[in-house]
C-alpha cells in the first residue's frame, strides 16, 4: 500500500510538470495552429533564465516564487519577439512549413546557449525548505513534488477561468472555434495571436522554472520535452486544455508506475497508450474536429507532368553520377553515396505527403527497420559480405520495412493532418525503444558493427538508388498515383467512382516504408554499422527538412532536397563551428523566400 501511495503521488508530481509544459503548447496551436517544434526550447530558456534570477535571490520561498513568475515574464517575453518577427509572416503556410520554420528556430538556439550559459549543466542549490520531506503513511515524501501536485490544478483552474470568465478568454474560444469567421467579426488577429502566443511561451518559462528544483537546466532537455508535450497535447485533444490536465494525468502515473514495475518499456508505454488513443478516439480523449482554415495554403499539392527538358536534366545528373569517382576522391565519394541514399529516403515520404497527403512526422521509422533488417540478415553471413548474400541482405531491408508501413498504414489512414503525423512518430519512438533496449537482438546503443560489403558500394548505391527513384516516378504517373491523389483531392467522390481510399492510403504506406527501408538498408552497409540513432526523432525531421526543402508539389523536389540538405549539412558541419545556428538560419530564410521550396521556385507547379 505504501508504495502504490509514494508511486501515485510521484506520478501526480510529474504529471502536473507534463502539464504546464502542455498547457500552453495546446492553447498556441488552437489559436494560431502553428505546430510549435521550438515549444521545448522556450521551456529550456525558461530553465536557464531561472537559474540566473534565483541563484542571485535570496534562498526563502518568497524570492523563489518571484524568481520563477520574472522567469515566466522573460520568456513570455521571447515568445512575442519570435511570434512578431517569424510566426506572423507564415500563418498561412501549411503547417509542416510552419514546423519546419520552428525547427529551425530549434536548431539556432542549441548553437546560441552554450554562447550564453556555457556547455555544462546548470544544478540549482537547494535551500532548506527546498530538501524538505513530509511523512505520508511512513514514506518519506518531497515537500517540492507536493507544492508542484498543488499548482497543477491550480494552472488549470486559472486557465479555465481566463478562458470562461473574460473577454479575452472569449477571444480565444472563438478564434479556436473559427478564426476566419472571428476575424469577419472584427477581432484584431495580429494582437490576439501575440497575446496567445506570450500565454503560451509563459507557460513554457514557468515549467522549465519549476523543473529546477528537481534537475538542472541542460541542453538536452528541448526536444526531451517536446516529444512529451506532444504526447500529451494529441492524447488530450489539439487545442483542449482539460484534455491535455488529462492526458497529463494519464502519462505521468504511466510513467511513474512503468518505471517501477516495468522499467525496460517505460520508453514505450507512453507512445503505446498515444497509439491506441489515437485509432479508438482519432482527435484525442477530449478534443473535437479542427475547424479548417479558409485562405492558408494548406490546399493539396498539386503535381503536374513534367516539362519535356526535365528528363534530360535527370539523364545529365545520373552521367555526372556514373562519373563522380574518376574525377573527385574518396570523401566527395562518400557525400555524394549519402546524398543518394537521402533522395530515396525523402523520395518515399514525398509520396505520402505529395500524392497521398498524408504527413509523417516518424518516416525514420521505416528506415531504421530496414536498416537493421539488412545487417541482421548480414550478420547471419560471413563478412564481408559476397555479391550474392549483399542482395539478399539488401532485399531484406525494403520487404520488412514494406509490410510493416502496410501494417500499420492500414490501421492508422483514417486518420489525417497532424494526428497521423504524430501517430507515425509514436509508431517511430516504439521501434526506437525496443531497438535501443532489446539489447540481445540488437546491440542496443552499442549498435551492430562490421557490416561491410565485399566490392564497391557506390556502384550499388546509385544503380539502386537510379531505379528506385525512377519507379516512384513512375507510381505517381501511373493510374494508381492518379487514384492516390483522387483519394487524397476527395474521399467521398473517389469512393463514388469505385475507388477505395482506404486501400490506397495504405499501399501509399507500404510503398514509402519500402522506399524508406531500401534507404535504410544501404546506408547501414555504407557505414558498416547500425544503431538506434537511425529511428531517431532528428532523423525523421531530416526527411521532412528534405522533402519541404525541394517542394512537395514537384517530383524532382525530394532529389533536389536531399541533394540540398546533405551538402548543406556537410560544408557546414566542417566550415563553421556554429552550424545550427547556420542551418537554422538558413532553413528559416528558405520557408520565408521559396515557400513552394527550391525546385517549386524554379518553375512554380510545372514540375
């Protein structure tokens, strides 16, 4: 019994931490729809801005609760200056390009924080009151995590009471409700977004604040945090803050729990429950259908044929490929093998989200199944591997990773928009999961090594990587891409002309995870090795990086994308000691200038 109590009451601590970081993530997103990636970077600020403020106050409770609302106030602060100056111009983007205008906000603060605070953890001394315990049923009990209990319901209330009982509140509702019929009605939306925007980010502050106490401010804690608040927000309900005080509830005592009775799947519990979540209530425990969004640009991708010189223009590339390694050296080799093999990862996401509409955020999922897939199958041969076993091994990668997309495609595209994205990237942190702990198949983080090929691997590279391209060309020109993107346009007009949307979503599913698992399977044996890091979130963002990069209405987008991102990344990992800042930069400037992505900016749609 005690220890269900000391259990439950830790799960409440966490919970109402989930929470604060959550509230405020689901109050932007139902106000402006924006898909905030940069959400767990203002948590960090946050983190780090109360570290400076109340290591130089006074130690008492008072200060400390002082110190933590001026924390809150600063990055509600940095929450406007990034809303005014980057958020405003791409509202009517769609929303993976606002995601990937986020990340790259992201990725420009992990360079800058070190600048500020230094590479090293950030511990808070703890004061006296602060290492206090109180005796529940003979167990010994936090003081901290009963304060933290306390303000969770206590954020809610005044939350529901802002929402409810002002003017203000009102405005929220109703912009959630209908933002375009709200603003008919006069409401100033520049100001509201700016104000939602500054609740949000506060609260954000106000998490990392409070997390001081029970851990230091660090650099990893961004996109730790991030994936748990989306977990939260979709099993809540996007843009429901009862939904999310719920969902909290439900994750942290899963996780509290998990931890001590299961500790080798607490890393899938969570994602586990946001599946099943997900395919019973497809708009989460208390959230309702998003109102759709008149005048965005979040209209479907329009792909049309191809301009006749196009086709010269691929057959001069692949000559430049066939003769890349008589002329340049080995490293230039390398960079151009990687390039290939990212075209045909981001060519298979491109067929989802082009043709069939449906966003990924856990693409990488395919492409470690496919990689592991491939080096198990090796690593029951002899290496280095002979021609002969290297196909077999190879095949391996794009059959599993195929039929697992199918399997899961068929259960999961009922579901559209942000919710499937966030499905596929629960689906991607369980194959993480059980690839980083099912250490006796896998290696775990020690990867499997010594994957080697017998002969030169850029001739494969590229013959497979050519073909590969090529037949999901020509899917999309065939009648099924046509099928695909009439499903897509309109389910209820495809079902009326004998086509079944449900089907062809799925095959989209299983003919990406293919692509994404040949992909997978080719850079484990140019590497040699495998590990957990190839399913990551970062890996799956890469995808998104590439196919919105190039343009998602065009064919030769993801190409020109991976291509882009690969060299990018490359020159400025070795140019620059600050490359995310770069990147980040970079990436930013790319939405705001070419959003239709660099091969739409050449020739708009034609392509």
């Amino acid at each position: 019994m005690d220890f269900l109590v000391n259990q439950f009451l830790t799960g409440l601590a966490g919970s109402a931490s989930l929470f604060l970081i959550a509230a405020g993530l689901t109050v932007i997103f139902g106000v402006t729809r924006i898909v905030n990636f940069s959400h767990g970077s203002l948590f960090m600020l946050g983190a780090y801005i109360a570290w400076s403020i109340l290591t130089r106050l006074p130690r008492d409770p008072t200060w400390f609760a002082a110190g933590v609302l001026a924390a809150a106030l600063a990055t509600g602060a940095i929450g406007i200056a990034l809303e005014v100056g980057l958020l405003r111009r791409i509202y009517r983007a769609p929303e993976l390009f606002q995601l990937l205008a986020t990340f790259g906000v992201v990725l420009i603060v992990q360079d800058l924080m070190p600048l500020l605070w230094g590479p090293n953890d950030l511990p808070l001394p703890r004061p006296p009151w602060l290492r206090g315990f109180v005796t529940i049923l003979d167990q010994r009990f936090p003081l901290y995590d009963l304060i933290l209990i306390a303000l969770g319901p206590l954020v809610l209330a005044l939350l529901w009471l802002l929402l409810h009982r002002t003017r203000f509140g009102i405005l929220i509702r109703a912009a959630t409700e209908d933002r375009d019929m709200a603003a008919a009605l006069g409401i100033d939306q520049r100001r509201l977004f700016t104000a939602v925007f500054a609740l949000g980010s506060a609260l954000a502050g106000l998490g990392g604040a409070l997390s001081l106490p029970n851990a230091s401010a660090n650099l990893q804690t961004d996109l730790s945090v991030i994936v748990e608040a989306f977990v939260v927000v979709v099993v809540g309900g996007l843009g429901s803050v009862g939904g999310a005080f719920l969902a909290a509830l439900l994750i942290g005592e899963l996780q509290a729990f998990g931890i001590a009775l299961i500790p080798r799947a607490t890393l899938v519990l969570i994602f586990a429950v946001m599946a099943v979540v997900l395919i019973l209530r497809p708009n989460g425990l208390l959230g309702k259908p998003l109102a759709p969004v008149r005048g965005s640009a979040s209209a479907p991708a329009f792909i049309g044929r191809p301009p006749n010189w196009l086709g010269g223009v691929l057959l001069l590339g692949f000559l430049l490929a066939v003769a890349a390694p008589f002329v340049v050296g080995p490293h230039k080799i390398a960079i151009l093998t990687e390039a290939l093999i990212a075209m045909v990862f981001a060519a298979g996401l491109h067929l989802m989200m082009g043709p069939g509409g449906m966003p990924s955020f856990g693409h990488a999922a395919w492409f470690g199944l496919g990689a592991y897939a491939a080096a198990l199958t090796a690593k029951a041969f002899l290496a280095p591997l002979p021609p002969t076993l290297l196909a077999v091994s190879l095949a391996a990668a794009p059959i599993v990773a195929g039929l697992a997309g199918l399997a899961f495609g068929w259960f999961v595209v009922r579901l559209s928009g942000v919710y499937l994205a966030m499905l596929t990237l629960a689906f991607a942190q369980i194959v993480w999961a059980v690839a980083s702990q099912w250490t006796g198949l896998t290696g775990g983080d020690d990867g499997i090594l010594g994957v080697w090929p017998n002969m030169p691997f850029y001739w494969v590279v590229l013959t497979l990587s050519a073909a590969t391209l090529w037949l999901l060309r020509r899917t999309i020109y065939a009648p099924y891409g046509y099928a695909l993107r009439a499903a897509r346009d309109s389910a209820p007009r495809a079902e009326a002309i004998g086509l079944n949307p449900h089907a062809l979503r799925a095959v989209a599913f299983g003919i990406a995870g293919a692509a994404a698992g040949l992909a997978g399977g080719l850079f484990a044996f140019a590497k040699g090795s495998v590990f957990p890091t190839y399913v990551s979130i970062g890996h799956s963002v890469d995808a998104l990086l590439m196919v919105l990069l190039g343009g998602v209405g065009t064919v030769i987008g993801p190409m020109i994308g991976g291509l882009a991102y690969t060299g990018l990344y490359d020159v400025l990992l070795q140019v620059l000691p600050m490359w995310r800042l770069a990147l980040g930069g970079l990436i930013i400037a790319l939405v705001l200038a070419f959003p239709n992505g660099l091969a739409g900016a050449v020739r708009g749609r034609a392509l």
